[in-house]
C-alpha cells in the first residue's frame, strides 16, 4: 500500500476530533438529563445542554433508542472502570468492594431502569457485552472479599447492584434530589449488612444480572 493510499485510509477509518468531541458531549448531556427527567426527554433539549445542533445528535443518534442505548452502555462502562479501579487495589477486599459501591452509586445507575425496559433490543451486542463485563469484574470484586472471609456467601451481584441502584437516587424525574445526601450514607449500612459473620439468614437465593433482565 503506498503512502497516500495508508493516508486517505486513516483519513477515511479515525472520525475527526470534534466529531469525537460532539458525539461524547451528546452522550453526557442525555445521561445527565436522563437521570433529572427520565428517558424521554426532548432531543432538541439534550442538543441544547451538549451545545450541539439537533441536526449533529441526529447524525449521531438516528433515533431516540439509539442514543438511550447509547447511554447504557456508557454508564455500565464507567461502572465496569470503577470495578476495574477496585480490583487494582492491593489492601483489604472488603474496603475496594466498598468504593467500587459507592462510585457505582455515584454513576447513577437507577436511572437506567426505565430505560432498560424500554423497547429497544435488550440484547443488542453491544448491550449484552457492557453487562458481561461489569458482572464478571464485580464477581470478581466480590470473590476476593467472600476469599478472605469478609463477605457473607450468600449474596450474588444483582444483589449489590440491586441495592445500589435503590439506594443512589429516587427514580428519575421525581422532585427528590435533596435526598442525595443520604445515598453514601444508607449505602454504607446496606454494605456493613454484608459483611460476614452474617447475622440472620436471607430468604430467597442469591441474585445474578442474568436473573434480573429476565425477570
């Protein structure tokens, strides 16, 4: 391949910069008015809030399930790099199972329940890949407490998520964000009910992600 034709190849196959920078501007703003209004927000105030015109979310976003997947999927990823974060801790499991719950809670993720249920494809591969991995990574972070002998053995990963995603905020679009100040706090009870030795023995079995989309 000659030098021109690698050029216009690398031209053609990398977006430029800005287009970038639009594209992750549309995605923060629809995230953050998601979580203060619920999923089905106007696309021209989204477009409004990224500093964008509606013709660019658009021609990023053909339709609205495109972008609320889109959303999803950036949440369950930043939630995957704060598991990731976690498990490079090298001191006490039970303490990086905890920071990795509370930045869970910070993402949010509550918010992304109406929009799970929607009706786009529930099983779109980029979908399913994002849920893949944040549930291998927290089973991890969980494993290595339940090791060491600080985890109690029986609680399963959608039982965490579950709990972070009841207690980090009320649904979206409600008028109840003063309660955000109690999230880390309610949140750091339910995680002291995990620590073992448990003190009672909890009805039911332990909860997968796989169990909560299917349910």
């Amino acid at each position: 391949m000659s030098v021109t034709t690698a050029t216009a190849v690398r031209k053609v196959s990398r977006p430029r910069a800005d287009a970038v920078r639009n594209r992750e501007r549309i995605v923060t703003a629809a995230r953050e008015m998601f979580v203060e209004h619920g999923p089905d927000v106007p696309l021209d105030e989204i477009a409004r809030r990224a500093g964008v015109g509606n013709a660019t979310v658009y021609r990023n976003f053909p339709d609205r399930d495109s972008l609320v997947r889109e959303v999803v999927c950036s949440v369950m990823d930043r939630t995957a790099e704060a598991a990731e974060l976690a498990l490079a801790e090298t001191g006490d499991a039970f303490a990086a199972l905890e920071h990795f719950a509370h930045a869970a809670a910070d993402e949010r993720i509550s918010a992304l329940c109406p929009m799970v249920s929607s009706t786009f494809d529930k099983h779109h591969p980029d979908l399913e890949a994002s849920h893949e991995r944040v549930e291998r990574l927290v089973e991890e972070i969980m494993g290595r407490a339940r090791a060491a002998g600080q985890l109690r053995p029986d609680v399963g990963v959608g039982d965490l998520l579950v709990a972070v995603a009841q207690l980090s905020r009320p649904p979206a679009g409600t008028d109840c964000l003063r309660g955000d100040r109690f999230v880390h706090r309610h949140l750091q009870l339910f995680l002291d009910g995990l620590r073992a030795p448990a003190r009672s023995v909890l009805p039911g079995e332990a909860v997968s992600i796989r169990e909560l989309r299917d349910a």
